[in-house]
C-alpha cells in the first residue's frame, strides 16, 4: 500500500532544495505554474524542523499559494 505521507515529505524535500530557483509546478487539476518557487524549513520552539504545509510560485509578479498536498511534480523551468 502507498503510503501518502511519504510522497508529501518527499514533495516538501523537493521544495526546500529547489527554494529561489524557476521551476514548474505541476498540479494534481492539470495545471501547471511556471515561476519562482519560495519555500523553506522553519525552527520550532523545540529545536527541530517544521515543514510548512504551502509553497509559493511566484509567476510575473503574481504569488500563487499552493498546499503541497496538491502537487504532483516541481521540476526546473
């Protein structure tokens, strides 16, 4: 069984390396967003590290908020 934890975590690793650069985001309704991708770990108050749930595709100068959950695949744009 496929565990969707896994393929979140593994999204959210992707993101946190391709954090600043121009990436295409493919999304799971079809879509895809082609910009600058803003996303980064957070200390918690406990000393380890949060992933926040949301990334940020900056397409022209419009920021698209997108769950994670909803991405199917960052690749370089």
């Amino acid at each position: 069984m496929y565990d969707m934890t896994d393929a979140v975590q593994a999204m959210k690793n992707r993101a946190v390396a391709m954090n600043g650069q121009s990436v295409a985001v493919n999304l799971s309704g079809g879509q895809t967003l082609t910009g600058t991708l803003a996303y980064a770990t957070i200390t918690g108050s406990w000393g380890g590290t949060v992933y926040p749930e949301v990334l940020t595709v900056t397409v022209s100068t419009k920021a698209h908020v997108v769950r994670i959950a909803d991405v199917l695949s960052i690749g370089q744009g």
